[in-house]
C-alpha cells in the first residue's frame, strides 16, 4: 500500500526496499533460501502484500497474526526460494 500513495517521500519508499534487501539477506544466512541474488521485483514480495492489501481493503477483513505465518511459508518463501535457491 506504501507504493500506492502518490504523497509518500521518496525516502521512505528507499528505506523499504532496503528493509525487504534486509529480509532476504539475513534469511539467506540462516540458510532458509539460497544465496543468489533475489530479483529486486521479487525481493519486496508483490505477491504477499497483494494478498494482504485483497484482504484488508476489498473483503474488508481483518488480517489476524495466524494468517502471516501461513502467508510467509506458502507464498512469499516459496517466491524467493525459486529465485534464491532453497
């Protein structure tokens, strides 16, 4: 939703993208995905944050803690895994 607001300082756009480079890197060290470089179009996870913006603004649910789990291990894990390695 970050990426939607037309007034939003070009800053804190940077500063999420190096929070997602962050993600990656680190769950590269753990060993979680592999160490290829993960494409920057899939290191912000479009296809989770699209799932979450569905949930939250067109079915008007609320996204509890026991949906991000679920939504990290099946989708955007599976996303960087294919790009990075496993």
């Amino acid at each position: 939703m970050l990426y939607e607001a037309a007034d939003l300082d070009p800053a804190a756009i940077a500063q999420t993208q190096r929070l997602w480079e962050s993600l990656t890197e680190r769950a590269a060290k753990r060993g979680e995905i592999g160490a290829a470089p993960v494409p920057p179009h899939v290191a912000v996870a479009v296809a989770g944050a699209d799932l979450l913006r569905y949930r939250m603004l067109v079915s008007g649910e609320e996204v509890t803690g026991n949906e991000i789990d679920p939504l990290v291990d099946d989708v955007f894990l599976p996303l960087i895994r294919a790009h990075a390695g496993a």
